[in-house]
C-alpha cells in the first residue's frame, strides 16, 4: 500500500504542461517526426523481422476470447469496431515468433487509415471516450498481451489505461491486465525468450474475439494471469485510483500444483465513474 501511495503524490504532483498542449500547431508535427523514426526502427532492425507460417499442429500455450459487444457502448461503434478488428486480424493471424525476436503490434498492423477499410470506433484519449478511425484496437491489444502475460515472454513495450473508466460488468479477468496502444507511439511489444517459435492465432465469431499462442512443443507446466493487492484509494483532492498488481502463476499440469509466482507489472488508474460503483471498501489517504 505504501507504495501505491507514493506513487499515487507522485502523479498529482507533477503539473507540468505538454509542450504540445500549451502550442497545440506543433502536435501533428511532433507526432509525425516520433512516427517516422519508430517505423524506420521496425522497418531495419532484424528484431522485428517476422513472418507468417500458420503452424497446422503445435500445443497451445495461452488462449482467450473477449465478447465483441459492448453493454456501454453504441452497437454502431461496435460493429465499426469489429471491422477494424477483422482488418487487422489478418495481418496479424498466423504470425510466428523466432526465439529472440519481437512481436510489435504496430509493425505487424499498419495505420490504420479509412483508405485500408479502417472505420470509426471509440477509443479513450485523455480519459474521455470520442470516436475515431481505427477504435476499438485496444480490445484486441488487450486480448493479446493478456495471453502473452500466460507464458514466459518478455514485454518490452506495454501500456495500461491511465483511466479506469467503467465500473465492472461480468469481468472474466484482472483489472488492467491488458494493453492499450495509439499508432505507433503506444505499442505492444514482445519478445519470445523461449528455444522454439511462437505463433500467434486469432480469430472472430459472431460475438466473439478468439485468440491462442502455440507451441511446437508441450510443456509441463502452464502460467495463470493473477491479480494481488487490489485496492482503491481516495486522495485529498477526491480522486479515486485503482490499483493492483499482476503475477504470472506457475501450475503443473494436470495437478494444478502452484510451482512458483513472479511479478509481472504495478497498475495504477484514475477512476472516472461515480464512486458508489465500487463495490470494494476506499481507502482514504
């Protein structure tokens, strides 16, 4: 808790000003300087070099589905959503990861732009929901890092929310054991410290995202996603924040003999919706 607190001051303590907020001409100038390096970075550094295999035959070492429809949101936006999804599914589907190299997000699904088929979904930007073209990535973002988090990659690059904005609705895994990411200044980036190749499968269904990592090789153990030392804490200024922290649990197979845990990140989140949301006790600071 001491440390949630900490850092918590921390975050209200620092009023410093983004330069591209104070001189908003200089933003579209910024950002395309940032994304061309970046592109340049994935387009020649061999890291990222990766191709598609589509194993026929491999042992699964993390699978997830997520629904497509959203309780909160307009089924408009979602079914806008869903196409951006399927659009970079396939450029996604079927990737393999060679040990040592890394998986980017952004590398693999392009800008997503009206004239690739891209189409206007929400996205969260400064805490508020607008629409945009290409939202509603971060559902599939989340659904990979959350199965990347279920085996023994390395994150190199991964970002949560800075907000938590809705109230949990049937949550089927932890708070903010995703990833969320903006072309291609925000990405998700992963490397595979395992001796054999990875591969990435998705898909979807009617209601359904569906992905799985395979294996050309079955292991002894598997990894379970865990939250610990949840917690809600009000600050002077009356702002509530989420926190937690995220494990990799270790189970033998067909036992499920916890083996061992290890820390995987500290989620720390402005909480937007009315506090009498919270089904959980707030601590005051």
């Amino acid at each position: 808790m001491e440390a949630y607190t900490k850092e918590i001051k921390a975050l209200e303590a620092n009023t410093r000003t983004a330069i591209t907020k104070r001189y908003p001409i200089l933003l579209p100038y910024i950002l395309g300087t940032k994304r061309l390096l970046r592109t340049a970075k994935y387009r020649f550094d061999p890291r990222y070099d990766l191709r598609k295999q589509h194993q026929t035959t491999g042992f699964n070492l993390a699978e997830h589905s997520s629904p497509l429809f959203r309780k909160f949101n307009k089924r408009e936006l979602d079914e806008g959503k869903i196409a951006n999804i399927n659009i970079a599914i396939k450029n996604l589907d079927g990737i393999t990861i060679p040990p040592g190299k890394v998986f980017s997000f952004w590398k693999a699904v392009g800008k997503p732009t009206q004239k690739r088929g891209f189409q206007k979904g929400l996205v969260l930007s400064g805490g508020e929901l607008k629409e945009d073209t290409g939202g509603g990535l971060c559902q599939l973002s989340n659904l990979i890092a959350y199965m990347f988090a279920a085996t023994e990659c390395t994150f190199i690059e991964r970002k949560h929310h800075s907000r938590d904005v809705f109230p949990d609705s049937n949550r089927a895994v932890p708070f903010a054991s995703g990833a969320t990411v903006f072309y291609n200044l925000i990405d998700l980036k992963i490397k595979n410290t395992y001796s054999f190749p990875i591969t990435l499968h998705l898909r979807t269904s009617a209601t359904q995202l569906r992905g799985s990592i395979s294996a050309p090789v079955q292991l002894g153990y598997s990894i379970k996603v865990e939250e610990t030392d949840s917690a809600f804490i009000k600050t002077g200024t009356e702002k509530i924040y989420r926190c937690n922290k995220i494990q990799r649990t270790y189970l033998k197979k067909h036992t499920n003999q916890r083996l061992q845990q290890k820390p995987l990140w500290t989620n720390i989140a402005e909480v937007m919706y009315d506090e009498q949301n919270i089904k959980k006790d707030i601590i005051s600071i």
